[in-house]
C-alpha cells in the first residue's frame, strides 16, 4: 500500500510540476495554439467604448458580469469575457488591439484556460477537490524536501560524489540528489508559495473566526466594492470619461482591465483596474464608478503589510511580473524539479521491486505502467494536444462536441492511452513513449509550419513572433532528449538482453 | 513455520499502526493546526494587528504550523503522544473563542 501511495503522490506530483513549468509560458503557447492572436502589441491603448456593442450582447444573455482586458506584451490581444446566463456558456473572445475588430473563434482553451489551471487544480471543480488534492500532494512535497534535506545532510558531499555511468537503480539516485541539491531553494518556496496562494481555500478557520463569509473577509482584506442589483433596467454612460477620471487619480497610469457588474440593471457599476505586471505583488489597484452617471463610488485603498505579503508571495509563484530572464530560470528550476520528482519516483519504485519482488508480477507491472504513462504519457499527451490543435479546422463541431473540448478529449485520450501502453507492452514502454514524444513534438513544429507559416526563422526575425519561435524551440529540444533517452534505454535493453538471460513480461 | 507465521501476522499489526500513523498525523495534524489558525485569527487583533491582518497572517502560518504537525507525526515515536499533542493544540486554538464566549 506504501508503494501505491507513493506512486499516485509522485505522479501528481510529477504532473503538477510539469504543469506549472509549462504554465510559465503559458500565454506563449496561447499565441501558438491560436494563430490569429500572433499580433504586434498595439502602441496604444484602445477605447473601452469599441466594445460597447459587446455589452449590449452581454446584457441581452443577463450575463453577471462583463470584463474588457487591454492587450499586454505577452497577451497583445483585446480579450472579452462573460457567462451567458442561459446555459452558463461562457463567451472568451479576442480582438485586434489597434483596430478593434473581433479575431476568429480561437476554439482552443490553449495554455492560460487548460494547462495552468490543470496545474493548480486539476481541472476537479467540484467542493474545490481539484485544489485541495493539489493541496494535499503540496504538502508532501514540503515534508518530501524536509526529509529529503535531512537524509542528505550532507549535501555539499552529496553534490560532489555525483557519478555517471552507473547502473539503473543508481542513476535515478544520483540524478535524483544532484537536481535536489542544485535546485532545493527554488523547490521549496515554488511548493510554499503555490500553498499560500490559495490560503483561503486550504484555512478556512482562518476567516471564519472573523467573518460570517469569505466575501465578508474579502471586502476587509482586500477592499472590493458590491452593491446588489436593483432589477430595475438601467443605462451605462460613456466609457471614456471614467478610463480618464481613474488615469488622473493614478498619475497618468493606464488602465488595463474594465468589469462591469450587473451589466444593464440601474445598480450597475463599472470597476477599472491597473494592470499588475510592473510589480511582484498580485495586486491591482481598482476604482469604481456608478454605470450610469459615471460618478466615482470607490477606491481601493493599498493593502495592509500581511496582505501585501501575502500578494507578493503569491505574485513570486505566479510570475506575472515582467522579468524574462527571471522567467526562464522560473522555467529552468521547474524542469528540475521536474527531474527531481520523477527520478525521486523512479529511484523509490527501483528499490521497492526488489522488496516486493515475490509480491506478484501484476503489481508491479500496474505500478511500473504508472510511472510510465504517467511522465513519459503526461509529456507525450501534452505535444499531442498541440498537434490535434493544428491539425482540428476551426469551428469543428464532433459528435456535439467543440473544438476546445475535442482538444482536450485527445490530451486525455492520449495520456491513457499511455497508461494502457505501458502495461501491455512493460518492456519496451519507455522506449516507445520517449519515440512518440519526439515524434509529436516535431510534428508540431512541422504541422506550425504548414498551417501558419511561422516556421522558426521567421518567427525568429519579428519580434512579436517570439514567443511562437520560443516554443517552437522546446518542442524541438524535447524532441531531442526524448531521441536521446530513447537511444540510451535501447542500447542498454540490446545489452542486458545479450549477455544476461532474457526474463519473460 | 511457527516463526514465519509470527513474522507475518507481525506485518500485518505493522502495516496497520503505520496506516494509523498517518491517518492520525495527515487529518488530526490539519485539524489542530486548523484550530490554531483560528485561535491566532482571533488573538491577533489584541496585539493590535487589523482583522483580516490578522486572518492572513495566521492563514499563512498555518502552512508552516502543517508543516511542523507533519514532521512530528513522521518522528514521534509514541502514536499516544502524538494524539495527544494534536489534542492540546486543537483546544488550545479554540481556547480563545471559547472564552469570550463564556466571559459574554
């Protein structure tokens, strides 16, 4: 049972770092999932007011809320958010920054909608199972580092006796100590920081010792503005006035978000936000005005030192801030640890077969057949979400089913697919997935190629194709490793199996 | 043979304390740190820190406080203790509203 739970911890664990160094870029491999959105970021800041014909639509499907975002460096899109009211539908579109004309339907939830989520929640909603059960494999990874440092204490020794060319069980060891010494600060605050992220969620004692709700809490901690619809039809004033209004009381700061609540009713109100990507905290100062006089209701006052704190430990996680050489270490440390926990895996399974070896060979196969589908499959299912992405026409519908959700059939299709993989086939499973995984990862690139025309130069020679270029260029390098791995592992298979006796499954 | 059954049913008895151990540690470890949160919530402010000051402060301590709750539980050696100790941590986080409830 030990060694269940330890591979289901490792493996989540396993998928939520991959997940989130993934997510480091995740507005990145937005722009290459949907191509129309691949623009220059406009020089200025487009009127709210282009989008008034959006509102009109938001307040006809009674939608809650209304959400206009300018267009940022890594984002250099106009983005339009709100739920229809009817069937909870909820309408995610993207416009030109300069001219204010509407994209194609992206039909794709891409990096920000699926793959960062899946990170911090597995995409479980229901009671919040997804984030406690993130939570929970947080946790471990806290304690797992604890006693991770005690058992090496010493690590400057540890580090140092770093060998190569050893046998199987060994390498994941060595590799295992060495991606824990290189990268342990990084592992443990990215682990706390995710945590206190979500502090409400995890500690609810905390704001119900004081407060009858979270809003309640909220409201205090953080200063937002409500106020209850009138059910009463109601207007919405020019726009404009307000963006003004708020730019002269943030010094000529320029606005970033527009929501308006209760769009259409008389009790409507307009909150404009700056933006936060000039500072680490996660926090963006928001003024309110009434929707139809435009008089000012409310200004968010600066947050008390814990709550700052607070938003800054949370921002250090979520790296929303502009700081590109800081986001490739974010990138390069999650790699590690990455290889930390699946070599800490592959290293315990290793040590466990041999005390579970007369346990039964279908116990151990199932556990083996996890760990592979669920890193190799993970990475594998991954790249094959790209490529059905290039690969599906815009506006497909199948079986009822929209594109953005086909994408995510096939990433979930692919990764069991992988866990079947590797129980039928235990010998050769590593060796097959690390092919496929190259297999698709250059398909991606190649199918980027053919659909767009962004191929790596050329993306490589306009600037605001950078990011395309940049995950064009992991796919490549992932292509890769996983050749090289898979060259390894089929050496040394032709090598046990020509000079020891061959063993059946 | 009568050794090899002893060592058996041995594991089993171990396999089950274990399971204990950590069924113990994981909920009772969250619930005595859940009710210091709370206790802290509540005492902050006395020393003068704003209500939800005090909220996040004690929120986020809680990770460390878990943190520290699950260390013990993999260490201590005495499961009775360790309940226990989960015991008086979790009275003494509740203490607090338990007697500005009393006191009216």
């Amino acid at each position: 049972m030990h060694t269940w739970v330890g591979v289901i911890v490792g493996l989540l664990l396993f998928a939520i770092f991959w997940m989130g160094t993934i997510s480091v870029f995740d507005r990145e491999i937005d722009r290459w999932m949907a191509p129309m959105t691949r623009l220059a970021p406009p020089d200025h800041v487009i009127s709210f007011e282009t989008f008034r014909p959006t509102y009109d639509a938001a307040v006809a499907a009674r939608a809650p809320s209304w959400t206009i975002l300018q267009a940022t460096e890594r984002q250099p899109v106009v983005r339009l958010v709100y739920r229809e009211a009817a069937k909870k539908k909820l309408i995610n579109r993207y416009f030109d920054g300069t001219t204010g004309a509407i994209l194609p339907d992206q039909g794709s939830l891409a990096g920000t909608r699926f793959l960062y989520p899946l990170h911090y929640g597995l995409h479980i909603k229901a009671w919040d199972l997804g984030e406690w059960i993130v939570g929970f494999a947080g946790m471990a990874m806290l304690v797992l580092c604890v006693s991770g440092l005690i058992i090496h204490r010493r690590l400057f020794a540890d580090f140092f006796t770093f060998r190569s060319n050893t046998f199987a069980g060994r390498k994941f060891f060595e590799l295992h100590t060495l991606a824990g010494t290189l990268g342990l600060p990084f592992h443990i605050l990215i682990t706390i920081s995710g945590l206190i992220v979500h502090f409400s969620v995890y500690f609810p004692s905390g704001y119900l010792s004081s407060y009858e709700d979270l809003r309640g809490f909220n409201i205090e901690a953080v200063g937002g503005y409500q106020r209850p619809k009138a059910n009463r039809p109601g207007t919405l004033a020019p726009l404009d006035p307000m963006v003004e209004e708020a730019r002269r009381q943030w010094n000529g700061a320029p606005p970033w978000a527009l929501v308006i609540y209760h769009p259409g009713d008389a009790n409507a109100f307009v909150r404009i936000f700056q933006t936060f990507d000039g500072a680490i905290p996660r926090h963006a100062p928001s003024i309110t005005f009434d929707a139809s006089t435009g008089a000012v209701l409310h200004k968010t006052e600066p947050l008390g030192p814990m709550m700052t704190t607070q938003r800054f430990i949370s921002g250090l996680h979520q790296i929303q801030f502009r700081h590109w050489s800081l986001r490739f270490t974010y990138f390069a440390l999650g790699l590690l640890g990455c290889l930390l926990i699946a070599t800490g895996l592959l290293f315990w399974l290793e040590s466990r077969r041999k005390r579970h070896a007369h346990e039964g060979r279908l116990g151990v196969r199932i556990v083996e057949g996890l760990a592979v589908g669920g890193t190799a499959g993970l990475i594998a299912a991954t790249a094959a979400f790209l490529v059905i992405n290039r690969i599906l026409p815009l506006n497909t519908v199948f079986l009822g089913t929209e594109r953005e959700a086909l994408e995510v059939w096939t990433f979930f299709v692919v990764w069991i697919a992988a866990f079947a993989h590797a129980w039928l086939l235990p010998r050769t499973a590593w060796i097959q997935q690390c092919w496929a995984i190259a297999a698709l990862s250059l398909a991606a690139v190649g199918l980027n190629w053919i659909t767009t025309g962004d191929n790596l130069i050329r993306a490589a020679s306009h600037s605001h194709l950078w990011g395309v270029a940049g995950v064009d260029t992991g796919l490549l390098v992932t292509a890769g490793v996983a050749v090289l791995f898979a060259r390894r592992l089929s050496n040394r298979e032709r090598q046990t199996s020509t000079t020891a006796p061959a063993f059946a499954g | 043979m009568a050794d090899a059954a002893h060592r058996t049913t041995n594991k089993a008895v171990m396999r089950r304390v274990l399971f204990l151990r950590v069924t113990l540690t994981v909920i009772g470890g969250y619930i005595a740190t859940s009710a210091v949160v709370y206790g802290l919530a509540i005492l902050l402010p006395f020393a003068g820190m704003a209500r939800s000051e005090a909220v996040v402060t004690a929120s986020m301590l809680g990770f460390i406080i878990y943190l520290c709750a699950l260390l013990w539980g993999a260490a201590e050696r005495r499961l009775l203790r360790l309940g226990l100790g989960y015991a008086a941590l979790t009275a003494a986080g509740i203490a607090p509203w338990a007697l500005s409830r009393i006191g009216g």
